[in-house]
C-alpha cells in the first residue's frame, strides 16, 4: 500500500494572502472614493487613528510588511471601514508620511530650545531642520520608522517615492539658499554643502538609533555648521542624560 503524501507547508503563503488582500483592496475602492472627513470631526478622529497607527507598525517592520487588515486590526476598526478613508495601501503610505512630516512641522516650531529660535534668524530651513532633530532625541520610533521608509522609497515602485524625491529637492534647495546668504559661496557650492549637510543629519539618525545613549544629534549638527564656518552659539537647554555629551561638544 502506497504511503500517503504529506501535505507540505507552501512557502511564502503569508506574503501570498498579503498579496492577495492587496488586490482585492484595490478591486472594491475602485468603484468608490475615499471619504474626507470635516476637520474635528469623528471620522478625522478615526482617519488620524489610522494614520498614527501604521506610522506605529511602520516604525516596527517597515510599511512592505505591515498589512491594511493587521493597521484596521491595531486600530480597533474593520478592514471594511479603513477602506472607507484609504481606497488602498498605496494611499495609507503616502498619508502617513504627510502626516508625519505635519506633526514634526508643528513640532519643530513649538520647541522649547532657544538656541534654534533666532541662532540663524535669516533661514528658517536650518532652524527647523535643526529643531526636528532636538524633537527627534524624544521619539525614535518616529526616527525608526523615517529610516525605514526613506530606505524602501528608493525602490521606483514604491508609493512613497516620489514624495521622498520631492521632499529632499525642497529641503536641499532651501539650505543651499540659506547657506548663499550666510556664506561666502556660491550657489552650486551651497547645493553640495547642503546636500553634505542633510546626508549628515541621515546618518547620524542611524547611529543614534543604534547607540542612543553616545550619541547627542543635536549637538553634532551644531557642530558640523561650525565646521562649515557659521557662528552658531552652544544650546541653552540640553536634552536630558545628554548633557555631558553637548558640553564635551561645544569645548
């Protein structure tokens, strides 16, 4: 009598159902539009809930592997009812980013340091640059999630790319602008000296991320616009456990 064969176990089946989720999201949006809540509305409540949770998993795993069904479920909402507000996942992502750059805007204007308030007063491009790394030192699944995405967005598919593309023209385009005015250079001078400057800021997000406790971002920026020939004074107010980290800095 023959031996029965065993079922084998088919590989890759959890990206296979994801994959298969993701078509069949697409199928049902396609005759319907996402809703836009009223500003302070309850669905701008939910929306917002939505968004801040897949920045959360996104921050975890990365958007390729965060589902719409495991964000819905995280959400404490259907599948059916995030379709309501993200015709597809594609959406979601690029939402998420926008709101995430949103929030760390309003952030970086409400900071408490002084030193990023009025240290260049003639470039807001650097200020808040600046001030978005302070603010980062208190979040790094916020960090987390930024690298990951950034690092997935380099892939042309991918639904954040071209947002990313344009994020890094203006961000650069307004440093080279403020570095024309502060320093004697020019303009394409200024290009390079910016592109320098954000990948700077790029990296060391890397290395914070996997040695907190050694690493003061803000402080290390502040430093490289020193080597760049800029009077940039030492902060005022120091993050907390990171003091002695700036002082040794600004030495």
């Amino acid at each position: 009598m023959p031996t029965p064969l065993r079922k084998r176990p088919i590989v890759g089946a959890a990206r296979h159902d994801q994959t298969r989720d993701e078509d069949e999201d697409r199928r049902r949006s396609d005759t319907r539009a996402a809703v836009t809540p009223r500003p302070g509305s309850k669905g701008e409540r939910t929306r917002n809930r939505i968004l801040d949770t897949a920045l959360e998993l996104f921050a975890h795993s990365g958007s390729n592997a965060v589902s719409l069904r495991s964000i819905a479920a995280k959400a404490g909402i259907s599948h059916s009812g995030l379709l309501r507000y993200f015709n597809d996942k594609e959406a979601l992502v690029l939402a998420a980013i926008q709101r995430r750059d949103r929030l760390s805007i309003i952030a970086m204007k409400d900071t408490e340091d002084e030193t990023f308030q009025g240290a260049l007063p003639t470039n807001d491009a650097i200020s808040l640059l600046l001030n978005a790394t302070l603010e980062n030192m208190q979040q790094p699944g916020t960090v987390a999630m930024f690298v990951k995405l950034s690092a997935e967005a380099t892939d042309h598919k991918h639904p954040a790319h071209d947002y990313f593309v344009r994020r890094y023209s203006v961000l650069i385009d307004a440093i080279a602008d403020a570095f024309t005015h502060l320093m004697s250079v020019t303009h394409e001078e200024a290009l390079d000296d910016a592109r320098r400057f954000v990948a700077f800021i790029d990296g060391i997000q890397i290395q914070w991320l996997l040695d907190p406790k050694s690493v003061d971002m803000a402080s290390l920026a502040l430093d490289y616009l020193r080597h760049l020939g800029l009077d940039v004074p030492p902060r005022r107010h120091e993050s907390a456990g990171l003091d002695q980290n700036s002082r040794r800095a600004d030495q």
